[in-house]
C-alpha cells in the first residue's frame, strides 16, 4: 500500500481529500468537513488527517489529527498537533499490515472509543 493508495481509497467512499502541509512542514492527507458516524462523537464535523509518508510500503504514523479538537487537550491520549494550534494529535497505533480499508477502519474506531 502506498499513500496514493490511501488517499485513492478516501476519494472512492466519497470523501473531501486534500493534501495539506502542517506548521512542521509535513504533509497531511486531510480529509475535510468529515462527519462521524458512530460512537460517542457521532454527528460532529471535523477535518481529519494523518501524515503522509512517501515509503513504499505506506507505514501511517501512530498518529490522526482532528481539527477541531474534539476531546479536552491532554484527555484520551491527544495533545497540541503538530499540523497547527487549531488541530488535536491523537496518538493511537496501527499495528496491522496496512490496506487502504484496514486504516480507514482504524481511524473510525478511534471515534467510537470515544464514550
């Protein structure tokens, strides 16, 4: 899987994808104006991302960013994000052999963990 598979992936289910550079100069696949759909965060709109890596294959960092911060700075594992001040780094690691639906389906699970 590379990152173009991933984003390849998001823009298939539909979904707003941009690439963004953070404050760190990092680039982000960011997708915007994102819904959640279930757990305790369900309904709310933020913009999510997660760094992009040019590796082959594609490792996502132990990290997503939500903008805006969705949970008390400092509670369930999140900090100030490197992006920028107004987005939230959640730090949750990926330990499966990443496919574009397998880190989809991590990134929703990080919301529904939310009670």
């Amino acid at each position: 899987m590379t990152a173009d598979d991933f984003e390849a992936h998001l823009k298939g289910l539909g979904l707003k994808v941009e690439t963004i550079t953070g404050a760190d100069g990092g680039r982000y696949i960011a997708v915007m104006a994102f819904t959640i759909p279930t757990g305790g965060l369900a309904g709310q709109t933020c913009d999510l991302a997660i760094r992009r890596e040019e590796s082959v294959p594609y490792m996502p960092p132990a990290a997503i960013h939500t903008r805006p911060a969705l949970v008390a700075m400092g509670s369930l594992n999140t900090q100030q994000s490197p992006i920028g001040p107004d987005w939230q780094y959640w730090s949750r690691r990926f330990d499966h052999p990443p496919t574009p639906a397998r880190l989809w389906a991590h990134i929703l699970t990080v919301f529904t963990e939310v009670a």
